[in-house]
C-alpha cells in the first residue's frame, strides 16, 4: 500500500514547518530558483536531466522513462542514505517536489518509503508553487510606503517596527541589495529574479491584508531584482510618509555605513557614477576616497542623490505626508510614527 500523500501547495505552506522541503530537481534548477527553505538532493544532475529530456524529445516518453531509472538506480543507495540522515536529525516527514509533482518525485517518495516512513509530494510540484507565487504577490494588501531622503535610515526604521509587531516587508533585505547606487557594496550576492520573487511570496503570505503593511518607498529596480508587477502596482497607488530628517545626521549615518567597507571597492563604484555625478564631482569624489575623507565623499555623493530622489517624487507624483524623526529621541520618534493616520 502506498504511504505517499500528495499535498496541493496551499495545504503544504499551511504547514511549511512540519515537513523538511526536499527539491529533487537538478542543481543548476534549484541554483535559479526554489521554494525558501528546500534542500536540494537531486534524483537526477543537470548531465541525467539532458540526457532524459533529449531521449523524450527524440524517442518518446516510454524509453525517457527507462533512461530515467537506469541513471537514477545506481544513485538510490547514496539518495536513501541522505534523507535517512536529514530525517532523523529534523525528525520531521520529508515533503518532496520536483518541477511538475511527475516521475522524479514519484521516485523519490518510492525510495524513502522503503524504510517504512510516510512520504509527502506536492501535486504539480515547483510549477505550483511558482503559480501559488504570482497570486500571492497579486493579493490585495494595505500598504504604507516608508519614503525619505538617503541617510534617513529607513530600512533601520522599518525593522525598528516590526520589534514593535508592525506588518513589514524588507525588500532590500531580500534583494540584498539597498537600492541605491552603491546599494551593492558589502552586500551577499544578489538572488535571481525569480527566486527574489520566491522570498516575497512567502513573506507576503503571512501578512494580515486589514493591518497596514509598511514598506520602503523604491525604485522598481533593486539593483538586479524587480518588483513584481502585482506589487508595484499597489505599492504606487499606497500612501506614502516621508522621514525627515537633518543632513548632518544623514551625512554621520552614511558615514557608519560605509566608512568601514574597503576603499578600493568604494572607489571603484564611485567611478561608475561618473555620468551621473558628472566628471568633477566624480573626480573630486575619487580624490576625496583616497585621502581618507570619507566626509568630503559623502557631501558629494548627497548632492546626486537628493536631486535623484527629488526626480523620483516628482516623476511618480507623489503625494507625501512629512514626518519629522528624530534618532536622539527613538522611542518617541517611533510610537509617534505608528500612530499616524495614512488616507
């Protein structure tokens, strides 16, 4: 008698935390994009997956099939012993997907059940879960934009709000990137695009849509990543409050930032804005890097980005409520913010 139970992706993220998520699917697959939190051990590598897709193309699905387990069945022993190990070590049911819920997580769940545990798949595997994605991203949320000058601290102050039970969504932190021009610097590598919209699901699904939901104000690029159209859409026609704060807290707030990060990557990203910044105020920037007046640096860099800022208002007609935010009075500052009557 079968123990495999075939789970829809809804009743799965329902319970994301009572099953260890195993992607089946090769690693280059899993590489471009998986549902968060999924281990890869692969039925079949990138080279058996090309070979399968090649002999269905050119001779049908019976013989791929054959292939298929003739290049799976030398590595089931190493496969069984791997999820042995995670089972035990999670001592949770393993939950397996595979691009379409088809043959490789059939035979995934056929060799785990050998040792007598229940096996879970999720029916139409990672493809639902990507259709699951766009929905979820597409839902209705009430969102509050969090916008502001550079060196406001915005990020800061969103994460400052979730400490006090606000809804959030970081999505710099899932871009990693902080979605300025040097945004990159000192930061992870970015995910693709499609695995950025992964992130953003998961995070969106466990929102409340009547709560407000606070979110920073961004360009639709962060850095490589774009957001969604489901969401940029709403996030255009949200509310917005914009942070002010001085200069000199905003220039000493860059400073602790990126003072520390080396300077020869400093530079070299400084070099890339030299059309924008313009070719003396680039190169009055550079100079300013190498002789350690990182001050000087970030004056300059301040003059591009407000007028860059100021653009991005302008250009998306942006109807701000001002807030006044005063880091030397955090508490106050914040309670203040959360009582704040958006239309």
């Amino acid at each position: 008698m079968s123990q495999t139970k075939a789970l829809s992706i809804d009743e799965a993220l329902k319970q994301k935390g009572s099953y260890i998520w195993v992607d089946v699917r090769s690693e280059s697959e899993f590489a471009r994009a998986h549902i968060p939190g999924a281990i890869n051990i692969p039925i079949l590598n990138d080279a058996d997956r090309a070979e399968v897709g090649t002999t269905y193309k050119q001779k049908g699905r019976e013989l791929a099939v054959q292939i298929g387990l003739r290049l799976a069945g030398p590595k089931f022993e190493a496969f069984y012993i791997a999820l042995m190990a995670l089972q035990k070590s999670h001592n949770k049911p393993v939950l397996f997907y595979c691009w379409r819920g088809g043959l490789r997580s059939q035979i995934a769940s056929t060799v785990i059940q050998w040792s007598g545990i229940p096996v879970n798949i999720i029916r139409g595997g990672y493809r639902s879960f990507r259709h699951w994605t766009l929905t979820t991203i597409e839902a209705p949320k009430n969102i509050v934009l969090v916008a502001g000058h550079t060196g406001s601290g915005k990020t800061e102050i969103l994460h400052l709000l979730k400490q006090k039970d606000q809804q959030i969504i970081d999505l710099e932190g899932l871009a990693n990137h902080k979605g300025s021009a040097l945004g990159g610097v000192g930061m992870p590598e970015q995910p693709r695009n499609e695995m950025f919209e992964n992130l953003l699901a998961i995070e969106m699904f466990a929102l409340n849509p009547d709560r407000f939901t606070y979110i920073e104000n961004e360009s639709r690029m962060i850095g490589l990543c774009a957001i969604p159209q489901g969401l940029w859409v709403q996030m255009q026609q949200a509310p917005s409050i914009e942070i002010l704060v001085d200069r000199e807290t905003r220039i000493n707030r860059i400073l602790a930032e990126y003072a520390s990060l080396p300077k020869e990557l400093l530079i070299e990203q400084t070099q890339k804005l030299r059309k924008r910044l313009g070719g003396q105020h680039e190169k009055a920037a550079v100079e300013a890097l190498e002789q350690n007046d990182f001050r000087t640096w970030v004056e300059l860099l301040l003059v591009y980005y407000d007028k860059s800022y100021a653009h991005f208002v302008e250009k998306n007609n942006l109807s701000l409520q001002k807030f006044a935010w005063d880091w030397n009075q955090l508490e106050t500052s914040l309670l203040s913010f959360i009582e704040l009557k958006t239309s």
